[in-house]
C-alpha cells in the first residue's frame, strides 16, 4: 500500500496548523485513508473524538488496527462514500480532509451532505491539489513513463485529482452546498516519495497513475519508460529522500 502519510507529512504539518483543534471538539475527517489525521485529530481533541470515513477497506483495516497500536480510545473509523453516508446532524464541531474531497461525482451534493454533519458555524478545513502543471510530481514522472507531457484530455471526475483546482470553483460550490467564509491560501510544500530512488521506484509503481500511463506500452517500451523513472528519481534524490514540488491550496470555510 502507497505510503500516503509520508508522501505528505509537509502538507500534513500545516493542515494541523491550520485546524487548531480544541479540547472537546468532534472531529469529521473525510477522505480519510490510514488515518493518521483523524489520529491527529483525536489527539488534540480530546476529551472530545475524531471520526474518519473513506471508502477503501483496506486502508480503514489499517488505520484501525494503528489506532489501537497507539491505544486511542476517541477515534472511530466508518466505511462509506462522505457524499451520500448518513452523518449525525448537526455533531461536528470541526471539518477536515487531507486531500479527500476531489473526487465526488457531485461536489455540491457532498459538501452539503458533510455540511449537514457540522454544527452551525464549525469550521471546515481541507486540502486540494492545485492544477497539474504546478504538480512536479505529476509532471515528471508522467513525462517519464509516458515519454511527454499530460494529455489535454480532461480525466472523469472519479479519476481526477484536479477537479477542485481553481479556487474560484471551490467557493462557488462551497457556497452552493451551504458553506461561508471561504478562505484560501496557497501552500507550497514538497512530496517524499521514499529514501532513496530504489524505494521511491516501488512506490511510484504502487500509484493508479503510473500504472495507466505504463499500460499501453509494450515490453521494449516499457523498459525505456522504467529506465526514464529511474533517471528522473535518482535526479530528485537529495540524499534526505526523494522528493517532488507541488503546490496545494488550504481551503477554509464556516458553515452556515
């Protein structure tokens, strides 16, 4: 399983910055993977308790059983779609999504599922890709395993981690789904995506992406595009890991 929490562990550092979770305070966390932000969230909530949601079986199972490792008592975790699952109304008194929100097939329809979960002016705070072209991480191992740049094709919605980009349209559908106060800030921090090239390699390999973009490709191709990713990976080694510029926009809001 593709090690998400220390590809982000930057953005993760700010987005707790951001939150200031309090003593007492009902965490939602969507989207929320293995769960080290809903940990996180617990943490610095308690006595109050953080809950995360994600469809993926296998990344819950895991965020379970190192909740348990670490012996929190305050955090649940629930399988379910954030866009349509049955949250307690009104529960919430606080919102977050570490890259989690980009992928509804209506975002409007989502936000004010999420929306009806908070209180009346609980914050909401998440993070979400900013355009592709401002992704090294995106631009250069695509440039490497499909030997150019990103096609102009737009991906489906389901498939799509730039669907929420423009910060224009973020607060147009916040507003829509009940949400005021949108706030919007740019973050620039670097991706790791290993120690050191030969682990970062297996990682990159583990993602959808790349698996898509070396799909087509016949042997012969393939091994160019694997000797390009190795290239491109060992040129981002920093002897500290391997890492990636990106940029990401921390979006905050109240609801209504």
């Amino acid at each position: 399983m593709f090690d998400y929490d220390s590809e982000l562990a930057r953005h993760h550092e700010r987005l707790l910055e951001a939150l200031d979770i309090r003593p007492g305070d009902r965490v939602l966390d969507i989207g929320c993977g293995t769960g080290r932000t809903t940990r996180d969230a617990a943490r610095a909530a308690s006595p109050g308790s953080a809950l995360g949601i994600d469809v993926s079986g296998p990344m819950l199972t895991r965020a379970r059983r190192q909740a348990a490792t670490e012996e929190l008592r305050n955090v649940g975790f629930v399988q379910g779609d954030a866009q349509a699952h049955p949250f307690p109304p009104e529960y919430f008194s606080v919102g977050v999504s570490r890259f989690g929100t980009m992928f509804f097939s209506d975002p409007v329809v989502a936000f004010a599922n999420i929306g009806r979960a908070l209180r009346p002016g609980a914050r909401f705070v998440q993070l979400v890709w900013q355009t592709a072209d401002r992704q090294e991480w995106h631009t250069a191992i695509r440039a490497a395993l499909a030997g150019g740049p990103a096609s102009s094709a737009s991906a489906s919605t389901a498939d799509d981690p730039f669907t929420l980009a423009d910060p224009d349209v973020v607060a147009e559908v916040l507003t829509a789904a009940g949400f005021t106060a949108v706030d919007v800030v740019d973050v620039r921090e670097p991706v790791r995506y290993g120690p050191d090239a030969d682990r970062a390699r297996a990682a990159v390999l583990q993602l959808r992406m790349a698996k898509e973009w070396l799909g087509d490709l016949d042997a012969a191709s393939t091994e160019r595009a694997l000797d390009r990713l190795s290239a491109t990976l060992d040129a981002h080694d920093t002897g500290d890991g391997v890492w990636f510029d990106s940029r990401a926009w921390l979006v905050g809001a109240r609801r209504r």
